[in-house]
C-alpha cells in the first residue's frame, strides 16, 4: 500500500462513520456489506450465478489469491458488484466493502483491461478504497478498543465477520497495534 494523500486518514473516518449513522451503527458494531450494498442501491451479484448462466465465468471460481475476488460492473452510471462466493465470508466482506468504497469515494470507472489484455491498475485509488473499506468494516475506534479490552482475535474476526489478516491490517492501521505495543512495554506488564 503506498502513501494516501494528506488528510485522507480524517476523510475516510469521516465517511465511515455518516454511512454507519445512516444505517443506525455505531462505532463498534458490526456491518454487514450486503445490507449497505442495499442502502446505496448497489445490488451484489455472485460469481456462481453468473457461471450457471454464462458458464465460461466459471473459471473465475477459485479460492486462491491470485484469483477474482469482486468486481464493480457499470451499465451506464449503474454499479453492480460481483463478488466471488467461492472465497470465504470474511474475504467476501472485505472484497464487497472495498468495492462500496470505490463507489463512496466517487472514483472514476476505468476500463480494466487495455487492448494487449493487461490490466489497468489504479493503485491511489486502490489503496483509498482498501483503507475506507476496511474502516467500514472495523473503525478505528472498535480496533482500539479490542485492543484495550484484550478481545481475543477470533473473537473479534467472529463478531466482525473479518479474515486474520483483515483485522491485523486494521490494527496496524487504527493504531491500535501501537497501543498493544505500549502496554506490553510497561513495567508489570504481563507477556
């Protein structure tokens, strides 16, 4: 992830939170990607409908990394997403809301592809969505305070419905890691 622009940090939490008070969430709840698809009129579409009618997208139903994960789809001004229900929730949740955020932060549609069948790749406006779309999921607040309140991991991944990796990125990125860091580092500190 490369470095946002100035300000973006404050915008981004900014943004989460008015979405979450739409949707009657506060800070530590939980959100669901699909009911805030819903909320912006964004339908969602899995990858294994659209194979069982277009059944050349099929090979796009893989688990691995490197696989589709989602996708915004564009008729005319119209956003859709697919997502690839062959990954686990937690992915799917990540996939969706870094989908929502592209929406939310009003980037500009691009093609994917260029005609030599490389892909376009954004990465400023990749990294914006993969920062508001994290903060939807788990705020700042919430990942500090799983932290203060010492929530195992799984525990938090269970009621937030994110991967291990998601939650460490939020950590990381709240500033709740830091936080860990200090108390572990003060004298009577259990280890």
């Amino acid at each position: 992830m490369g470095q946002l622009r100035r300000g973006f940090h404050s915008e981004a939490n900014s943004t989460a939170a008015s979405i979450r008070a739409e949707l009657n969430l506060g800070p530590f709840d939980p959100l669901d990607p699909w009911n805030l698809a819903a909320h912006l009129e964004i339908e969602i579409h899995r990858l294994s409908d659209i194979a069982k009618i277009e059944p050349s997208v099929s090979c796009l139903l893989e688990e691995g990394d490197r696989s589709l994960s989602a996708a915004t789809v564009f008729n005319g001004s119209e956003r859709r997403i697919v997502v690839n229900d062959s990954h686990g929730l937690p992915r799917q949740h990540s996939s969706i809301c870094h989908e929502l955020a592209h929406g939310l932060l009003l980037h500009t549609p691009v093609v994917a592809f260029n005609a030599s069948g490389c892909r376009h790749w954004d990465q400023e406006m990749e990294d914006e969505a993969d920062c508001l779309g994290g903060k939807l999921l788990l705020t700042d607040q919430a990942a500090r305070g799983l932290v203060t309140r010492n929530v195992p991991p799984d525990v938090a991944q269970r009621r937030y419905g994110i991967s291990p990796e998601m939650l460490q990125y939020r950590l990381n990125k709240s500033g709740a890691e830091r936080i860990r860091r200090s108390r572990a580092n003060q004298p009577g500190a259990h280890r």
